[in-house]
C-alpha cells in the first residue's frame, strides 16, 4: 500500500501551485466552490488515470480534463 505524505497540485483547474498535506485520516473541508470535488478529482485521475469527474456538479459535463488542466 502506498501512503501519501503530500499532493501538488501544478496549473489544475483554479489551483496553480498548491502542496496540500495528506495524512492517514485527512479531513477536506470547506464552503462551496472552494475546490474540494477538485481536489479529490485530481487524487483520483492520477491514483488511477481516470477521467470520469464529479457527475454530481451543477453544470454537468463542464468537468473535463482538458477544463481542468
């Protein structure tokens, strides 16, 4: 099993250089809009290659990733 220590994240999306830290138990929190959904959008596409973001946001089909890189 791989642990992650920290993410960065390099021109995705709004984040244009962001190192987050990443623990056993991370809690992601905050108010609407502020990249949460991204966040873990981009943990997914590069643990796994996939691109099928956040079916659940407002405007779906907006979240592609050409719209996030």
């Amino acid at each position: 099993m791989i642990l992650l220590k920290k993410f960065r994240l390099i021109n995705w999306y709004a984040f244009s250089n962001v190192t987050s830290p990443v623990g056993f138990f991370t809690l992601i929190a905050g108010k609407n809009g502020n990249g949460k959904s991204v966040l873990l959008d981009a943990m997914k596409y590069a643990a796994y290659g996939d691109t099928v973001f956040n079916s659940a946001s407002e405007n779906r089909g907006d979240r592609t990733l050409s719209s996030y890189t």
